[in-house]
C-alpha cells in the first residue's frame, strides 16, 4: 500500500525535522515491507513568500487533497508579522481541511524528566491527551478594528461556539476517554466570566454527558483551576477536553510539565476523513536554533508515529508502537538533544532511531 | 487617621478568612496606635441572594463609594450558575469601580515549596507581579445566544480592547517594572492567532515601551509558551502583563507553581483614586471545605497587607512589610494550614499572626 503525505517544512526547524521524519518513515516503511510513502513536497514557507508574496496557490485546496495526510514542520519567521504567516497557512489548513478536532497526547516518555518533584520518579503519573476544538471558538478569526490609528482606537475579536462545533468535540473527547484505561474526562471552560459562549459550551457538555453516565467518568474544571491541579494533581487527570485558545495554553503548559516541549506531537483531524488530515509538532520554527542541526526531531516523530497509525486506521499502530519503543529506547539511552539534557544533535537522534527501528 | 473599609465576605471561605483578616488589621492597628479601620460589613452573597433575589442593592456604588477601600472574600456558590454570580457582585465592582489594574505578586514564601525541583532551595528565583488588565478584553460581557435552544445554536464572545484601556495598563505594568529591583518586564500576547485586538495590544505596547528604552528591560511572549518559560526558567521572569483572560490563567499558574493558591493576593486598583480599590485572595470560595474553619487566611492577609499599603500611600508601608515578615515567620516556623503541608486550622494562623506582629 501507498501513503501520499503532502510534506510542508515550513520554516526554520520545521526544514530539519521535517528532512528527519522521511528519513524514519522511510526506514518504517523498509523494515515493513508491506506499505510505502510517497511524499510529495510543498516549498511554502515565510522565505517563499518573502520572495514571490504567497503562501499558498490558489489551488492549495485540491493540492493538499490528492494526499492522504499532511505533514507539518513549522511556520512563523521574524521578519513576517505572525499573524500574517499563520493566517496564511496553518489555520486555512486547518479551517479548510475540516481538521476540527487536534489531539495532544503528553507523558513523561523515557529519557525525559518532570521538573515536577512528585513526577521523577513515577512516569505514568503525567499521562493524559488534550483533545483541543480546533475550528472555531477563539480561533475563528472574527473582529475587526475601528479608528485603528487614533487614540480612541477599539478592536475586538469575537469568538463564536456553535452547538454543532461543541457537540462534535465532546463526542470526540468522551469516545477518546472511552477508549483509555481510565475513562475519565475534564471538560475546561470560563463560563463564570465567559458568560454567553462559554455557557453553550457547558451546556452542549452536560447533554452529551448522559451518554456516557457510568461509562465514562468526567468533571469540569474552570481553565484557572485546571492549571493548577495539573500542577499539584497530575494523576488525577487522563483526557481534557478544552476551546481552542485554552487548549493551546494547556498543551503547552502539559508539555512543559512533562519536561519538553520538543517532543510533543499533534494531530489535526478531519474524523470525517473527507479530507486530509495534518500531523505536527506542537512547537514552534525557533529561529534562534534554526540551520544548526540541534533541534529535537522527536515531536516531529511522535507527530509522524500519530500520522501512521491515522492513515493506517488501526492496521499499523504495531508499526507506530514500534517507532515510540524505538524513540524510548535511544532516548533512555541517552542519545538525545541539548533540550532533553543530552549532548547529541538532529542526525545522531534521527541516525539512532533507524537503527533502532530495525530491532524492536 | 482613620480608614473606613467596607467589608464583603461574600460565600463560603471567604466568612472565615474575612473575619480573620479583620482580627489582624485591628491588631495591627493597635500596635502600631496612629491609625484605625472602621469595618463596613455588607452581606452581599449567594446565600443572600437565593432568600432575597439580588446581591447588591440599586445603591451599591454610593454605598461602596464612602469608604476608603473594599476588602472582598470570595463569590460563588454551587446553587447559583457562577456566571450569575460573578456578574451581579465582583464583576461589576471591578468595573463601576475603575479599577482597571489586578496585581498579583507571586513568591515562594516561608513555609512554602515550590512544586518545581529546581525552585526548591531558591525561593527568590520565583519573585513575579502579575499586571492583570481588569476592564475590558475578554471580560467585556459583550457577546449573546442566538437559536439557544435549537441545533444549530450558535453563541459569541466579543473581547473588547481599545487603545486607552491598553496604553493605561502598560503604563502601570511599566512603571511596576521600574519600580522593581530587576527592571525588567515581559509582555504576553496571543497576537499570531487573534489578529485583531492582540495585534492593538502589541502596537500600543511597543508605542510605550520606547518611553522605558534602556530603563526597563523588556520582552514579549506568546502566552503558550510563557506557561513553558515560567515552569523552565522561573527566574528570568519578574512583571509580567497580561490581557485579563491571560492574566487569569497565568496568575493561577503562577500561584500554583509558587507553592499554594491559598497564599496568593491581588489587588483591584483604581490607579487614579476616585474610587476606592479592591483586595481580595485569588483563591475562590471552596465549597468543599467551607464552615470548617481550616481555610488558610494567609492569601487574605497578604490582601489585606497590599490594602494597608495602598490606604497609606507610602506612609504604612512599614505596617504591611510587617504583617509579611510576621506571616513567613510563623508560617516558616510551621504553623500552616493543609494546603501548605501544616496541620494548624485558620483560628491557630491567625492567634500565631497577630501575636507575631506584636514582635516584629
Ligand atoms: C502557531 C499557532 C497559530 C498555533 C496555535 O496557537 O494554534 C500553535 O501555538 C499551536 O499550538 O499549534
Ligand atoms: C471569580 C472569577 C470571575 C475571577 C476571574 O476570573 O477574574 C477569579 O478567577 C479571579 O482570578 O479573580
């Protein structure tokens, strides 16, 4: 079988990781045998557009399409305004390609450690998913700006919840909860000051809860509170569920709890599997590292080990389990990057996790 | 001198830790023998409200007015939505009261622990004031339902920022900074997402940030990633200003990763003294343990401490720096409530306290 992967590198360090991650999906694909990739490349990037004033073709829509996954580095550079490269890229992909829900898994994988006291020594302690609503709330990119250069300059940004768009999500969050040992959920909101949206998305929470009563086991936290108990209580949370600009917040914050955000992965889905879905990396193009060959690759291959197992629906989580031993195992061993507290780089990571790949 | 203080204990722990706080302002009072506080007690609650129907009377902002400042427990309570709640007392109080600065410092304090390993044994590389926009932004209340109780439901959230209510508060964030040991401040955004009004916030941030050129340190962080720097490098960081929903969230964070949310203060502050401020703990009204008499009133007093310094303006500053010597030193010597890994109830912190402050 023959995956297409549509490979944007982006920019930065998104170039490097994303060179790493054909390098093991190629390997997966040698060891295995039975499937293939076929990566077709996508030159969009903030350089790009500095030199031809795009991101995307007109066609980016029917391009990405002929693809049965998206793989993606990273976008932001100093020199375009972020709003611009973002507005641009990653969140038309994400709008357009109906990717409405993003998964974060985080836990405290080997080779890395919690600057939390309580989680040294017991891993599985830190082990939950953020599934983040990826398409609307915050994110939605209304508002506007009036009397922009005056001093009685007001801007606004509307964030719109739709019951369809909440209902959707929390089906997703309870049926991942449902599929974890721990069945349980969070559902995070700020519907004591939010008072209009965030009041829908409580509501839309507690009617899709019945459906679960007694099979998942869930609570609801205010997004203030909830950093606080993934700080004091981390074994206390498995899935959580939260808008998309809360979610944000939370995965980065988990991440860092975990102890890097280098290797965090995530997915944007389209569960409808109308369209392609993406695959990255959850941090961003650092520039200040960027063209040195240091980055950390393994959110990047956390990121592809998600993509495997989602275009391989089920049929290849062996191969993805294999690739997350493989990072485990060289990790643990010590070949890792500067983040991680290792003195190896890009290639000696990427070199080390082929080899391994080949033995578990 | 006397300073009038109307008092609102609100719901739940904030009965307890207001009547605490009382006993100490009087006994710091008649230590120190040239001022006094006459308490205005307003029983305005949720408790209040389910007997009579309203939390605060149609004269609420003349009643407040004649005092020197407000001293506010907690607001909210299980049988009234929080949404309610909020915006029938403390919300409108925060905003009828112009007090459009929240300062939430954060440090670990004697008797504390920081939850992070590398914090332990260095208190003062956790030392932070959070500047917390307390206006407008995403606590506007703009926003509505429409099609509420249909399928295609559909809700907004409308934040609100304008150029005077921005520059104003990084005007304060700055001379905050200034103001401080390390002159050094830090900006947080969401700007490459939310385009609009984040983008206004960056723009008048750099307009007056050319005002503090070469006299305060300062840089700009996207609040993802700042959850990341203040868990990996806590002590690069020292003011910190952010949108009111950002603020929230890190303001949390920031208590949690100092060691207890039950000993963080913040102050309302009506910068321009027309109206008269608000102190209050950040911790909310903790229907689990409420009646129980094992809050921990240390948040209260480091309030209370924060409203000693603002009634003074400058002239009892001495008074407030004593009452935090007097709490780290019994709280150091371990008479702390659970929360803080002690087994003392609120009535035994208080009694240690106020004899404390006779000492030092
Ligand atoms: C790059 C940015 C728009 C993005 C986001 O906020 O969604 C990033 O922070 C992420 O978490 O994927
Ligand atoms: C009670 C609630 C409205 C409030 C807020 O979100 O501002 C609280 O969390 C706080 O931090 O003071």
């Amino acid at each position: 079988q023959l995956f297409k992967i549509a490979a944007i590198p982006g920019d930065g360090i998104g170039v490097e990781i994303t060179d790493a991650t054909i390098q093991v999906l190629n390997k997966l694909a040698s060891v295995e045998g039975s499937f293939a990739f076929e990566f077709n490349n996508f030159d969009w990037s903030s350089k790009a557009y500095l030199e031809r004033g795009w991101y995307m073709p007109d066609d980016w829509q029917d391009q990405l399409r002929e693809n049965d996954a998206i793989y993606f580095g990273a976008v932001g550079w100093p020199n375009v305004p972020d709003h611009i490269s973002l507005w641009s890229m990653i969140l038309p992909i994400r709008n357009e390609m109906n990717q409405y829900v993003n998964v974060r898994p985080t836990r405290i994988i080997q080779g890395t450690q919690s600057p939390l006291s309580q989680c040294q020594t017991k891993p599985r302690d830190l082990d939950w998913v953020v599934i983040r609503e990826n398409s609307e709330g915050e994110y939605a990119g209304q508002g506007g700006t009036t009397h922009g250069h005056s001093d009685h300059a007001i801007a606004t940004e509307v964030a719109i919840f739709t019951k369809v768009g909440i209902e959707r999500i929390m089906r997703f969050a309870f049926e991942t909860a449902k599929s974890r040992p721990r069945r349980k959920l969070t559902m995070v909101t700020k519907s004591n000051a939010q008072r209009h949206g965030m009041v829908l998305w409580d509501k839309v929470f507690h009617q899709v809860a019945k459906e679960y009563d007694g099979v998942v086991d869930y609570d609801k936290m205010l997004v203030d509170a909830m950093t606080v108990r993934m700080v004091n209580r981390p074994e206390t949370l498995d899935t959580i569920v939260a808008t998309n600009l809360h979610a944000d917040i939370l995965s980065d914050l988990a991440a860092a709890l975990a102890g890097s955000i280098g290797i965090a992965p995530s997915s944007n889905l389209d569960p409808t599997r109308e369209n392609p879905s993406m695959f990255e990396p959850i941090h961003g193009s650092a520039p200040d590292i960027a063209g040195k060959g240091v980055a950390n690759p393994v959110g990047a291959f956390w990121s592809a080990a998600e993509m495997v197992r989602w275009v391989g629906k089920g049929r290849l989580d062996h191969i993805a389990d294999g690739l997350m031993t493989a990072i485990e195992n060289v990790c643990g061993a010590g070949t890792k990057t500067r983040d991680m507290a290792g003195t190896a780089n890009t290639k000696q990571v990427t070199d080390a996790i082929c080899s391994e790949v080949e033995k578990v």
